[in-house]
C-alpha cells in the first residue's frame, strides 16, 4: 500500500455521503453502529466508522475510530482512535511490516486532516442521536425485568443447586416445543431430567417467575487425554516454547493433564509470573507452592526437568473468591507479558457484558470467537482431583452458531479478551445442553485481579 494510494482515500472520506447507519449488535446492555459508506469501484481498500459505547448500559456514544482496511476481508487494517470526537492515537496490528511504515508515514503527514474528519463525524452523531435510538422502551424493560428476576436468582440459587442432579442456575429464554420464547426465566440446569421426589422436584415458577429445566452436562476444561486441536491445525504450542506467553499448554510436572497457559504478567514485586486455572497448575487440593510445572505439559511431550516451566506459587478454588485460578513463576526462560498467540499483546482489562463479542485462544480449540449470553451463571463444579466446588454468576460464552465449541477439555486457562483486546475472563469450564448447544464458563477477570491483590499480589 503505498502514501498515496492512503492520500486518495482520505480525501474520499466525507460524512455526507455515507449511505447510512447500520446496527453491528444490539443487547440490552450493549448496542454497537457503525456509519459506513459503501465501496466505490476506485477504492484501494474500503474505509469506515464503527462507533460504540464505552460506558455500556447508559446508551451514550462516547468512543470510535476509523479502520483503514489494507485486504478486502479486513484481517489487516490500522485503526485511528477517537473519544468524543478527538484523537486518542492509532493501533497497526496485524499489518505487514512494510504497510505498517507507510501509515505511520501518512499519519504523520495527514494528521490534521485526521482530525478534522473525526470531528466532522463526531458532529454528525451528535445531529443523529435519534438515528441510532439507542436505549428503546422495549429494551428498557426488558433490562429492568433481567434485575428484578437477577434479585430473586440470587436468594434461591442456593436451594436449587442442592437439589438432585442440579448442576447450574441461570437466566435466559423459557424454551417451548424446542424454540426459545420471548419470556425470561429463572433455567436450572440439571444432569438428567429424570422423576425425583416431589420434594425435590423444580418448582415450576419460583417468587412469581417462571423457571425452565434445562438438560446438560458440565465438565472442567483440563484433560488427561492429548487431543489435537479442531479442523487439524498445526500444533505450534506442543514443543519448548521460549520466550513464554499464553495460549500454550502447560501442566504438572507429574500428572498426565493439561489446560492452556493464560497469560505471561510481571508483579508489583518484580516477579514473572504465568495465570492459569488452579485445576490446570495444581494436581490436587494440596499441591504445595514450589510444585514444579512442565510446558509443554506431559500430554504433549513433556518431559520434566527439560520442559521445566516452573514452579507453583498459589491457587484458589470457588469459594470465598469465587474464582479458579493459580499463579507458578517463571523457571529459565524468557516472556513475552501480556500477549497471547494470534491474539497478541492485551490492552488493559474491563468488565463484559451479554451481547460482547469475545475472543480467545487456547490449546485444545486455538482462536475461537463468540459472544457473551449471560453474566449471570452460577454453577457447581466436579473436578476429578478437587471435589464440587461453587461459583457464583460467572461468564457464560457461545459461538454465534450455537453448535460450534467456544472451548473444550484443554482450554481451561485460556484468557478471554474483548474486541479491544481487553481481558474480560479466564475459561474454567462448559457444557452441552440436550438440544446440542455447546457453552463455555469463564471467571470474570475482576474476581480473579481483586483476589491475588487481597494475597499481596499487583500486576503492572
């Protein structure tokens, strides 16, 4: 892509003559638009503006940027950042070395005409907040039923799950004759549906809402068993990897079991540390720290001590922190902090909500896509060498075709990060319903950052 070939599209760019607004998701919490114009025959590449909120649930735009797209999937593109209608800076992933020279090139050289576009499109939002109309009445409602219901969840949730063969407690779509209704329910997730004693029996409305029984089954995502990754992608994680990052797999030095090594951080104290889940770093409710770990995991052909990785710090499983997750330092190799494979460096963390799209990549499955369905999943847990432990209103993620895997058994570890690469969660856990709709579990990233700082324990 040479300078000019950017010149010429820039001076293309005119607000008035975009075709329109077009909603790219829309939830109860979240709504995205982008403003577009369509391509012309002479367009090197196609340009466009994709604002969204950054305060999610209050329905005010806030930030957006412009993405030059250098291929026609827009796999490689630089985006120019804006917060109410200023520039806050670019981001060059993905471009080619070459390609990301020649936009920092033009950026510098057409920076004012940057700017005044943005401001120019700033104003046209502003012109057309009925346009977008972002928190409608139906919506509106809906997002105080899904509290109301979330109240009532949260004080019966508990005498549900000790019910028999009840696994998890949630909130979603009563299901009817196979199709899902436009009523919210409490769902109770159970084994098997099967005849119990009537005092064990689901109450068929719960404090005057209605409830569903969902059949499925729930597994932590660790596994003994080596599994190739879906559709035969190549294994690049089975072998030493140094320097060190995510999305690798990682185990005990002495079980045959692996998950997926999350992500590289360094501490307030100097220290490099790997985040995982506790059932991936540990091989037992008593794993004591020092306790050395093998990447690749054993599974994978690891053999310790030459695949030392190192060595387990600490660990937390359900309750009281509501996370599983552990820390083990780094042992003799170099890392590469925050960044994941194909995913590349984190940006920060933030909280997620139903309707987010999420990304992450992991050992078993490699780089998935799917979106946020509920916030609101509390589920028991069996682990093979843990016990049942506890969770309360974890991340509950599907494909956008609900029959693909998000995750599978190896994944657990896995971080999750938004579309600004941001982390949202770390993969735990999943399921399958009866009617074959696969989800996968993942800690909410605040739980498991309030909890290793309560231990002492700071990221930066």
């Amino acid at each position: 892509m040479k300078c000019k070939d950017l010149n010429e599209q820039i001076k293309i760019i005119d607000v008035d003559e975009f075709n329109g607004i077009y909603k790219t998701s829309n939830s109860i919490y979240s709504n995205s638009y982008s403003y577009y114009r369509s391509p012309k025959e002479t367009d090197k590449f196609n340009t466009h503006f994709t604002v969204a909120p950054t305060d999610k649930g209050n329905g005010e735009f806030k930030k957006f940027h412009i993405s030059f797209n250098f291929s026609k999937t827009g796999v490689r593109n630089a985006k120019i950042f804006f917060v109410n209608g200023k520039c806050t800076g670019y981001s060059t992933d993905n471009l080619l070395e070459f390609e990301v020279k020649e936009f920092i090139k033009y950026y510098e050289a057409h920076k004012g005409d940057i700017l005044t576009i943005g401001a120019q499109f700033w104003e046209k939002v502003q012109e057309q907040k009925k346009i977008f109309n972002i928190r409608e009445s139906k919506d509106s409602r809906e997002f105080e039923r899904r509290k109301h219901i979330q109240r009532i969840k949260s004080k019966v949730e508990d005498a549900l799950l000790q019910r028999e063969g009840v696994v998890a407690v949630d909130i979603d779509y009563k299901i009817k004759n196979g199709i899902k209704t436009d009523e919210l329910a409490i769902i109770v997730f159970v084994e098997k549906k099967q005849n119990v004693l009537p005092k064990q029996r689901i109450p068929k409305t719960v404090q005057g809402i209605k409830t569903d029984v969902w059949e499925t089954t729930l597994v932590p995502f660790s596994t003994a068993t080596k599994t190739e990754p879906s559709e035969t992608k190549s294994v690049i994680n089975d072998s030493i990897v140094n320097p060190i990052l995510g999305g690798i797999s990682v185990g005990p030095f002495d079980l045959d079991l692996y998950g997926t090594l999350g992500i590289v951080l360094e501490t307030n104290f100097g220290a490099k540390v790997m985040l995982s889940s506790a059932h991936v770093f540990m091989s037992g409710p008593h794993t004591i720290p020092g306790t050395h770990l093998s990447q690749p995991a054993l599974p994978m052909g690891g053999h310790w001590p030459e695949t030392d990785a190192g060595e387990f710090l600490m660990g937390f499983l359900g309750q009281p922190n509501n996370i599983d997750a552990a820390l083990a330092t780094v042992s003799h190799r170099n890392i590469l902090p925050k960044t994941i494979l194909q995913i590349g460096q984190t940006t920060g963390h933030d909280v997620t909500f139903p309707g987010d799209d999420v990304a992450k990549f992991g050992r078993r499955t490699q780089f998935t896509t799917g979106k946020v369905v509920s916030d609101t999943f509390t589920c028991n847990v069996n682990y093979p060498n843990f016990g049942t432990y506890t969770y309360y209103n974890q991340l509950r993620i599907q494909t956008v075709n609900p029959y693909d895997n998000f995750g599978l058994p190896g994944d657990s570890g896995s971080i999750v990060v938004n579309e600004d690469k941001e982390v949202v969660g770390m993969i735990m856990s999943g399921g399958e319903t009866a009617n074959d709709t696969k989800y996968t579990i993942a800690n909410p990233i605040g739980d498991i950052l309030r909890t290793f700082e309560a231990n002492g324990i700071r990221f930066v």
